[in-house]
C-alpha cells in the first residue's frame, strides 16, 4: 500500500516494483518475538531474498495486503518464514517511519513496531530467513548499535527507539492503536490475532493469543 505523508493510501504496487532508487512511502511491518528470558529473536534474511538479502532486520518484517489487517499480515509472515503460533501480539512503537538505503536500493516506510511471544518450535523457511537465534535483549541492542551485527539500517534505527523503552521488551508499554498510520487496518483486539485460509507449507491456518506472558514450544 503506498501512502503519502498523512499516511493516506496513493496507490497499490508489488514489493519488487516499488523497491528502486526512488522507491515510494509505503505501509510495513516490523516485529520482535521475545522471551521471559530477556531475549529477543535475531533472524538474517536469506541470502536468495532479491532485496535486502544477507542482513539482519528484526524477528521478521513485511508488507500489508490490500485492505489486510495488520495483526493478519504479521501473524502470516510469522507462520510462514518461522513455522510458529505467534501470541501476545501488542503495539510499541506507532509512529516508527524511516528512509534507508542498501546497495542503491532504497526503502522508504512507515513501519509501526511490534512485540509477541512464538508458540511452537522455529521452521525456518531458507527461501526467507537464513539463521535464527534467541540473543539477549542488551546484547542484540548494542551489536546493532555499534554495527558488530550485519544489520540493515532500519533496523539500527528501531533498536534506538525502542532502547528508550525499557530492558525488557515484554515490559515494553503498549502504544495507542489510535496513533497508527491512520490508513492501517487493524483488529480491535491485538492479543487474538487470527487468519483465515491456509499459510503455506506449514499448514497452519489460525492464529490465536490468550495475552499475558506465555512460554514459547
């Protein structure tokens, strides 16, 4: 969905279309899944991914569907790029927009920040996420920060802004639904994030949260 600077929609285009020198304002997605342990989920993109191959971004990132709500469109790239439930979905940071480049290919996002719990053991598709581990909150935070992880840098950008809320993500404050992109869908309810139709080679076809803290597996 491209939007302009209201957040307003402009248009609809594919991610390798739009993807260029120029590329347009447009909705995404960042996600962390963290852990009662203090650790969050650092997955490296595939290196066949044709843009932005090879780097780390988050616990997994994307784009919104049509008229796709956004707890749909992260509980979708969750199942399908790490084969697990996701749980306890909650806005952190609404209003997170940035501009970058990698290798003269630019993206150029709104990009609201979410935290939620896995459910399941991690099925890593290799066609998108190369590597998955669980790292410590404060670890993760200054590797990015003082580049000692391969990082796109969008995602350095996050972790500076959510280091200002606290040590530990799930202690993270919810954000008020009504500061996203005003062009966002989105259920009412954040922690019952639920998807209809089938997600790929996981088969997995709800997605459903209870709240609270929940142990992953």
């Amino acid at each position: 969905m491209l939007v302009d600077d209201f957040g307003r929609p402009v248009g609809y285009d594919t991610s390798e279309r739009a993807h260029t020198d120029q590329t347009p304002l447009h909705l995404g997605f960042m996600c962390y899944l963290a852990d009662d342990l203090g650790r969050v989920l650092a997955t490296r993109r595939s290196a066949d991914r044709s843009l932005f191959p090879g780097v780390y971004t988050c616990s997994v990132r994307g784009h919104l569907g049509a008229a796709e709500p956004a707890t749909g469109a992260i509980a979708r790239r969750v199942a399908i790029e790490l084969g697990v439930l996701l749980v306890g979905l909650r806005l952190v940071l609404p209003a997170f927009r940035y501009r970058a480049e990698i290798g003269g290919i630019v993206e150029n996002e709104l990009c609201p920040v979410f935290v939620g719990r896995a459910r399941g053991d991690l099925i890593l598709d290799p066609a998108c996420t190369a590597e998955a581990e669980w790292v410590p909150w404060r670890q993760y935070r200054e590797e990015l920060l003082f580049a000692r992880r391969p990082a796109a840098p969008w995602a350095t950008l996050a972790v500076a802004a959510l280091s200002r809320l606290g040590e530990d993500p799930l202690d993270w404050p919810s954000a008020d639904l009504a500061d996203l992109p005003r062009t966002m869908a989105y259920t009412a309810e954040l922690d019952t994030p639920r998807l209809d139709g089938a997600l790929g080679r996981h088969g997995v076809r709800s997605v459903r949260s209870t709240g609270g803290r929940m142990n992953a597996g």
